[in-house]
C-alpha cells in the first residue's frame, strides 16, 4: 500500500472515494441548485465553486484544513 504522501494510480479504492465524495458535493451544492443558461455561465458557475471549495471547505481527512492549504503542505514537505 503506497504511503500519505505517494502518488496513487487510477482505480485504487483511495482514489474513487476522494472523486466520488467530492462529485457529490459539487452535485448537492452547486449543480442541482443553478440552471445554466449557457456554457460560459456554467464554466463560471462551477469555477466558482470549486475555487471556494478548495480555499474555504474544511475536510475531516484533511485534517480540518482545506484542500489548499494541504496541498501546499505536501508540497513544503
């Protein structure tokens, strides 16, 4: 089993469930609550999401951090 701070490759259990759970988040907050009215609202839309996601959302896994401030903490390490 690779260690924290490895990279993992597609297909592992680790990896589905981080893309799963966030997938279902991005769903139940941002796209079963908007209604786009065109692409480039709908890249916008979820853009902002995703950026408040990864510099505000605190994630139990994390360790009460955000996604952001984790990654640049693997990457001081």
């Amino acid at each position: 089993m690779p260690s924290a701070g490895s990279a993992r490759t597609a297909g592992e259990p680790e990896c589905n469930g981080v893309i799963e759970r966030f997938m279902r988040t991005l769903k139940e907050q941002c796209l079963y609550l908007q209604r786009f009215s065109t692409l480039a609202a709908a890249r916008r839309i979820i853009g902002g999401f995703i950026a408040r996601y990864n510099a505000e959302w605190l994630i139990e896994r994390l360790g009460h951090r955000t996604p952001s401030a984790a990654w640049a903490a693997a990457l001081a390490a």
